[in-house]
C-alpha cells in the first residue's frame, strides 16, 4: 500500500462518529493521497506492506481535521473603534444602530473600498485564522447592500482562495442592513433583494448560501420569508442571524425553511430548538458577540444537547460585535461562558462547522476519503487546545495534503 505521505506517531482526534465523540487514536498513523485521506488508524494496524513519499513523525502531538471557522464577515473596510468607545461609555449597540452608525458606517468604508484595498485588510484577518489552523472559512457578504457592492464583497471573498491555502464559502447576506438610502421604504429594499440583487448574485455564481439578520433592528421574520422564497426558488441554501438581541422566533423560521444552520440562538426556546432538531439544523455559537456586546443571555446549550442539536462555534469576526479573528479564543469562550465541554469545542470547529456549511460528506472529520486539510498541534490534549488564552500551539496546517 502506498500513500503520497503517511504521518506516524500523531494523537488522533478523529472527530468521526456521532454525539460528543473525540474519536481519540492514542499512537495514531494518517496516509493521504491525491489530497485525501487515505489511511486513518492505529500505527499497529498499518498494512506491513505500507511506504510513502514522505514520511513524518509527529512525535506524539495532536493532529485534528483543519478548523473550520463557519461563520465569519471578515471582508469589510475601516474599523469601528470609536463606537466601541462609544459603548464603553454607556451606549448600546442597538443605539448606535439606530442613530445610523453601527453596521451601516462599515457599508459606507465597504463601498468605498477597490477590490485590492477590501481583499488586503481582510487578508490580514485571514492570516490570523490560518495561523490557528483554519482550513475553510465561511464569509459573508452584508456591508455592500447594493448589487454591485455585495459582488465586490463575494468576489474578493472568492479571490482570497487564490491567494492562500484555504477553502472559501461564501454566503450573500443582502439582508443585513436597511441601506441608508432605503430608509424610508423598506418594501423597496426588500423588493430588490428579491428581484434584482439577490437573482443577479446567483447568476453570477457568487453565492454557496443566503443569510438574513432577523431581528427588531434589522429584518422582520416576513421579510426575511420572502429572501428565503427567493433563495429557494434560486436553489441556494439558507441560515439565519436568529434570536440573538430579541425572540422573534428566528430559529423556528430557518427550520421551517431546512436552514443549515441558525446562528447566535441567545433567545431562542425550546420550540425553536425542537423545531431544529426536526429540520436538521446545525445550531452556530458565536461567544465572541456575546462577550463584546456584554451579553447575558446564555444560548439554550443543555436545551440543543437534549434534542440532539449538532452545536457549531465560529468567530462571527466582524467590525461591529464581534473583532475575533482567534478560533481557539472562540473555544475558550464557548467553554467559560457557555459550559460547553472540551468535545463539544473541538467538534463546534470541525464536525459541526461542516454539517452547518453543508459540506460534512467532504472535510470536518479523520475520515477514509475526507480532504486532507489538518491541524498539527504542539499539545498532546484536546483539552490543552481549549484552556489556554492568547496562545497558539500550532506546529503545522495542512492543506488538501500539502503544507
Ligand atoms: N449579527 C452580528 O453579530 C453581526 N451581523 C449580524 O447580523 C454584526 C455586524 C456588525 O455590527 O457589523
Ligand atoms: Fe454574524
């Protein structure tokens, strides 16, 4: 048997099964070819007559599937620091929303922006997710809210995959924000969402999914119905920004529509998580935006656990809520403040994050056939990946079986 490379001596966290499962290989081997996994077990059971190309000796450290970071706005222009200080001194979030700052002040600079200045700021942001191991991440569009603004977004999202070892996905988030020139007929917008920006978009094959941010300061659950119609009608997948300043019962809404994923859920009930469980949809924790915003309202965690709910993490790296460009920072959180277990982390950035971006069949395990996209890390433990803070073991992140 013969693999283009074989890694010997690795702990192996698989992630490979259903539930809260590590899937934990103690003196583990992983052969790749053709940029897949070809071989994952215990040294012991290598075939005798295994040779590779190239052969690495892990020397005992954790190997896990490459991070998957499936929830992301990173590509935007400018920076929001003075809002922060502004909600440093007493006002909320929604305020600033309302006075016209918050994400609409991040579509001005967006718009703004060339391709080549929106493609290197965000460059920045990328690089410090790969420098934790991240193998795909999700982007969303959202700070253009105008056709030809939201391609710009899509396409420089897709042209970072050129420029890096990474696999993009990208999602069309039309429905983030009124556009300031929409204020005062939101029928309108909507209306070009569904007829013009939205259709155009996917005849441009911008788009893997279509996001909506269903909440009082932004789309109402019968807006954000008529996005979802128009996305289905164009065969594009839906998720959600669901529940997570108020309950407008989001979480419900996307399953109705067999969301992948509903994301953020901090006021989701249990109806909303039964109807997920239903639907099969992936619930995304986003413990960056509930730290900044200073959040209170703990999403239904041991609710999901009970109904069988995969629970994914992800960063949201955004300018506004949350300006997280560390997974592992990601689990930490997700682990304090959330009492997610170390399992539960590790499978939120990998199996989890997989299934959200519909794409479980292909990477987000150790699996025979997988990509070979990994995380070679210099400790010995999953949980020694969760606990620290502000530290990053990485020793190597391989890439469709290169790197
Ligand atoms: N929810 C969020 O947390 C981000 N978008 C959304 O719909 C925030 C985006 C921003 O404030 O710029
Ligand atoms: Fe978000």
């Amino acid at each position: 048997m013969h693999f283009d490379r074989l890694f010997v001596n690795a702990r192996l966290a698989t992630m490979a099964g259903r539930g809260p499962i590590v899937g934990l290989i103690d003196r583990g081997a992983l052969g790749v070819r053709e940029g897949r996994i070809a071989y994952v077990g215990s040294m012991a059971d290598l075939p005798e007559d295994a040779s590779a190309g190239e052969k690495t000796d892990c020397l005992g450290r954790l190997i896990t599937p490459g991070l998957i970071d499936c929830h992301t706005h990173l590509v935007y222009a400018g920076d929001r620091a003075r809002e922060f200080e502004r909600r440093l001194e007493g006002a909320s979030y929604e305020d600033i929303a309302t006075e016209g700052g918050g994400i609409v002040s991040t579509v001005r600079a967006t718009r703004a922006a060339s391709d080549e200045a929106l493609a290197s700021e965000s460059l920045r942001r990328l690089d410090a997710l790969m420098a934790e191991g991240v193998t795909t991440v999700e982007i969303k569009s959202g700070y253009g809210l105008e056709t030809g603004s939201e391609a710009k977004q899509l396409r420089v999202a897709r042209s970072l995959a050129t420029r890096r070892a990474v696999d993009i996905k990208t999602t069309f988030l039309g429905a983030h924000a009124l556009p300031p020139e929409a204020r005062n007929d939101r029928k309108a917008y909507v209306d070009a969402l569904c007829q013009e920006m939205l259709p155009a978009i996917a005849r441009q094959g911008l788009a893997d999914a279509v996001d909506a941010f269903c909440e009082s300061i932004a789309f109402s659950p019968a807006e954000v119905g008529r996005v979802f119609d128009c996305a289905k009608s164009l065969g594009l997948p839906v998720k959600l920004h669901a529940d997570q300043l108020t309950n407008l019962h989001g979480a419900a809404l996307a399953a109705s529509y067999g969301a992948l994923s509903a994301d953020h859920l901090e006021h989701t009930d249990e109806d909303g998580v039964a109807a997920m469980a239903k639907a099969g949809t992936v619930a995304v924790m986003l413990p960056g935006a509930f730290y900044f915003l200073r959040d209170t309202n703990v999403p239904p965690i041991e609710t999901c656990r009970r109904h069988g709910v995969p629970m994914a993490i992800a960063t949201d790296c955004n300018p506004g809520s949350s300006p997280l460009t560390s997974p592992l920072l990601a689990m930490n959180m997700a682990a304090t403040l959330f009492r997610m277990t170390v399992a539960e982390c590790l499978i939120g950035f990998t199996r989890a994050a997989a299934q959200a971006l519909g794409c479980l069949a292909d990477r987000g395990t150790l699996e025979i056939g997988k990509r070979c996209d990994l995380a070679i890390w210099n400790v010995e433990t999953p949980a020694a990946l969760v606990y620290p803070m502000g530290h990053d073991p990485l020793e190597r992140r391989i890439f469709g079986g290169r790197g």
